[in-house]
C-alpha cells in the first residue's frame, strides 16, 4: 500500500508508538490469554497510561480531544497483530461515546476518566438469546419503583462482559410505546441483582471475554438513566455508523496482515521442486486479493475521512461495515489455502486469524441487515 492520505504524520508517530505497545505488552501473551478465555486486567491499565484508550475523549473527561484516526490506528495495528482478544475497540469506539454525547456530567465524570485509565473496562449489553439483530424484539425491561429502576433480564454474546466494570444495557421502559419504548442504563459490577456467566467459549476470537450477564430485580438509581428516557433506540441509530466503520477498519487492516503472512510463506515454501510462490495460480491469487484490499482501503479511508468531517451516514457506514468484512472472510479463506495444510494448524497465525474473520459478518448487525439498510435506501429514492 502506498502512503494514506487520510493520516498525518503525527498520526504514523501515534501508530508506531501503538504498534511497539502491542508487540512487548501484547504479543507475548497471546496464548495465556487464549487459554483462560480473557486478557490481562493489567494490560488495559497500561494501554490507558499510554494515552491508547478513549483518545477522542475531551481532556477534562481524561482523553486527549483527539479525532476518530487515532481510534482507527489502534483498531488497525491490534488486528494486524491478530490480537483480537483485546477489547479496547468496543471500550473506545463504541461505549465511551455514548457515555460523552448522553451521560449527565456526574456520569461523564464517575466513568469517562477512569475508563481512559483503563480502571474500568466498559461492554455494552443489547443482544439477547431470542433477539440477535431484531432489537424491537427486546424483553430487558427497566420499571421505576419508588425512585429507583429495577432491571430484569438477561443478555448473551456481550463483548468485554466477563470484565465489565460497567455496562450499557437496553431496556425496555415503555412497552407500548413503539420506537421510544428503550432506554439505556448504565450498570456497575457488584451491583446487587446483576451477575455475569464465565466467558463463552467461542470458535474464535478466544482471548476475547464474551459472556451472558444477568439482571434479577436490579436496582439503579434514577441517576444511571443514560440520557432520555425512552430515547435508546434513537441513540443506538446515531451511534451505529461509527461501530460499523470501526469493523470496516479492522476487517481492512486484518485481511492485509494475512496476506502480508502468506505472501511471505508461499515465497519460502516449495512444491514440486519449486517455490508455491512461482506457480501461476498461487500469482493469480495473490494478485486478486492485493487489487480487492487496495480498493477496500480506499473505500474504508473515504469513510473515515468522512466521519471525522461528520458526513457518513448509516448506509454508507453499512456499506464499508457489509463490504470489508465480506472481504475479510475471503482473503481469510483464501490464504488458508495457499498454506495448504498448515493453514489449518492453531500455531500459524492464519489459522487463527481464519477462525477470528468469521463473526465480522455477524456483530455489530449481520452483513444481511446491512443489505436491507443499503436496499431501503434505494427504494426510497424518489
């Protein structure tokens, strides 16, 4: 690839800084933390004294009040490590904002900060095991009882939910009253009535603490109500643009990482005689998923460069979302194959970069939600 207009060189001095955190705090312990199903507590503590979480956070809130590209850089370089056990995306990207554009000052002070810090890690609980995509379909419900909210239900899937120190969760408020019938609360650990499952053993992904989290007469004081009442699902429409582009990233820059591997194998290792690299179709392969990636990452930039001015909508977001990790799948699969045999073996990096591509398609909405947004879009063109 060539130099990427969308970053500055204060931008490439943030990612080199990123990537040297990874490979001495990170790498070496990839197989621990695969191992017992979750990273290090300590490893979020010391990417949070570096400045690597929440960067877009204004200073006062214990961020550095800077734009969505350093958030990109450190969802690139953790993918293309494959360290996809470490959450810090989801943390960043996703919950901190919500927390920022929604949260009264007292809740932007109690949390924010300490999450830069990486004292406490935050998830975020929408998905339930009848749901899945279909968040209409909800039953979490939060009723207001003598001036607290007591919370019943549960969720599945939760990325960070093992660890969570805090979490998100989507309520069902107002039964009957159709898209304003969610609302967001914010839930600390240790709060009586909320208990987390040990993390779920995944086919991939296996450093990543995923688990279900229970609510069972939880009880919340008025003040951990995340903005309106009866205005989560709006929020969760504003916000989702940005959680899909940070998968659109990261799909990009894994994909490039697996090919960068196989084209370094497929040069070392011989077949018949010869190098699998000076076969015709080997070429051929290569040359189709470089041209893909090359496009993809125009596409993925144009995205971010239009984020950080404001512009990317929700299809545009599904477009990036749909079309990277569509990609991501392929060159996964495809560089699987190059290996022959030793892709499938855990010890090589593409068998298990294979097997962390796959659920890309699936969070953050299904690649099929994502055509029915780019469909809908379509039909309602005048």
């Amino acid at each position: 690839m060539t130099e990427r207009s969308v970053y500055d060189s204060y931008h490439e001095m943030f990612r080199t800084d990123v990537r040297k955190f990874l490979e001495t705090e990170a790498e070496p312990h990839r197989e621990a933390w695969e191992a017992q199903g979750h990273v290090d507590r300590s490893v979020w503590q010391k990417a949070g004294e570096l400045g690597f979480l929440c960067p877009t956070m204004p200073e006062a809130y214990g961020g550095v009040d800077g734009d969505f590209r350093f958030n990109s850089i450190v969802d690139e370089e953790v993918y293309r490590a494959g360290l996809t056990g470490l959450g810090f995306g989801l943390h960043s990207d996703i919950v901190a904002p919500y927390i920022l554009h929604y949260g009264s000052d007292d809740l932007k002070q109690r949390y924010l900060p300490a999450m830069a810090r990486g004292e406490k890690i935050a998830a975020i609980a929408m998905t339930e095991p009848g749901t899945g995509s279909d968040l209409q379909g909800i039953k979490t419900n939060a009723v207001l009882r003598d001036g607290q909210w007591v919370l019943n239900g549960s969720k599945t899937f939760i990325t960070n939910g093992y660890m969570a120190d805090v979490a998100i969760v989507v309520a069902k408020t107002d039964p009957d009253a159709g898209s304003k019938a969610f609302s967001l609360f914010l839930v600390d650990a240790g709060t009586p009535g909320f208990e987390k499952g040990q993390p779920l053993k995944k086919v991939g992904m296996k450093a990543q603490d995923t688990a279900e989290l229970f609510f069972n007469d939880c009880r919340l004081d008025a003040g951990q109500l995340l903005g309106e009442r009866g205005m989560g699902l709006m929020y969760l429409m504003k916000e989702l643009p940005q959680e899909r582009l940070s998968v659109a990233v990261g799909a990009v820059a894994h994909a490039q990482s697996l090919l960068s591997q196989t084209l370094a194998y497929v040069k070392e290792r011989n077949a018949f005689g010869k190098a699998i690299a000076s076969f015709q179709n080997t070429q051929f392969k290569l040359a189709e998923m470089d041209s893909e990636l090359t496009v993809m990452q125009v596409f993925v930039d144009q995205c971010l460069a239009w984020h950080i001015d404001g512009k990317l909508d929700a299809v545009m977001a599904a477009k990036a979302k749909y079309l990277a990790s569509d990609l991501q799948c392929k060159v996964a699969d495809e560089c699987v194959q190059l290996h022959g045999g030793y892709g499938y073996m855990w010890e090589y990096p593409v068998a298990r970069g294979w097997v962390d591509s796959r659920v890309q398609r699936i969070y953050a909405g299904t690649n099929e939600i994502m055509k029915l947004i780019i469909s809908r879009s379509l039909l309602d063109r005048q």
